[in-house]
C-alpha cells in the first residue's frame, strides 16, 4: 500500500521565465496539491514502524534496501511538509532496525556466554568424576593388595 502510494514521479509545476534573478530563499515552498491523500499514507506508515507490536524481522522483508532508495528519492519533492515526514520515516526506521540488531547482538552474546559457562561446569564435572575414578582405582588396588598380604 505505501509503496503504491507514495512512490511516484515527481513533477515540478512550471516556472514563469523570468529574466530577472532571484532568490531561492525567498521562493515560496511548493504544495503538492496530493498532500491530504500522501499525508494519511504517510501517518499511518509513520504509525506501523513505531508501533511497539511491529515485527522488525518481519518489516525487514518489505522495508528493504531499494524500498529505502525509493523513499530516499523523494526527498527531491518541493513539499516542506512531505520531505518532514520523511525524515521522521527515515530515523523511525533506522532506530527499529538497529535496536533489533542490537537486541540480537546481546542475545548471541548471552548465548554464547551460558555455553561457555555450560562447557565449564562439563569439565569440572569430567575432571571430577576421573579424579575420583582414579581414587576409587587406587582404593580398590590397596584392598587387592591387603589381600594378598
């Protein structure tokens, strides 16, 4: 839905030619006439990638690298008010999709750390059970050789 939407072919309206210069500061910002249409499509985008119940692995799927592009390239549109929504978009975006990674980055680590751990507490138990194996080999060799005597 937001891909059909918003990605469009931006069109600049028409300039009188003028000879004189002029200052581009001064220049009124253009409207897109569309504004209440993209503003709604753009709200309820913004919306999903903030809900806290928006999958990050899942909105990976269609959130990516060429959708960004795409979304990047409307930044060339003359609307102040559409090149603001955007960057709200874009930071949402990249706030998500980094805290994902980094949550997936410490699970990994923590993982990582209770095999470490497990291997440990392994070894100690195998060095433990062949010491005391050696000594239950030990005891019952001096009981064959009480025995004996």
């Amino acid at each position: 839905m937001v891909s059909v939407n918003l990605f469009r072919t931006l069109t600049t309206p028409p300039r009188e030619n003028k000879i004189e210069a002029f200052d581009v500061d001064e220049e009124e910002p253009v409207m897109d006439p569309a504004w209440s249409h993209l503003q709604i499509v753009y709200e309820l985008f913004l919306r999903f990638i903030q809900s806290p119940e928006t999958d990050a692995k899942l909105a990976k799927r269609y959130i990516d690298h060429s959708f960004v592009l795409r979304l990047l390239d409307l930044f060339d549109s003359e609307d102040p008010r559409e090149r603001e929504y955007l960057k709200m978009i874009l930071h949402r975006v990249y706030g998500k999709f980094m805290r994902k990674y980094e949550e997936d980055k410490a699970k990994e680590e923590e993982t990582k750390l209770k095999q470490e751990v497990a291997w440990k507490r392994l070894e100690e138990m195998a060095s433990a059970k062949a010491t005391s194996g050696a000594a239950l080999v030990s005891v019952a060799q001096e009981d064959r050789m009480l025995e004996t005597d």
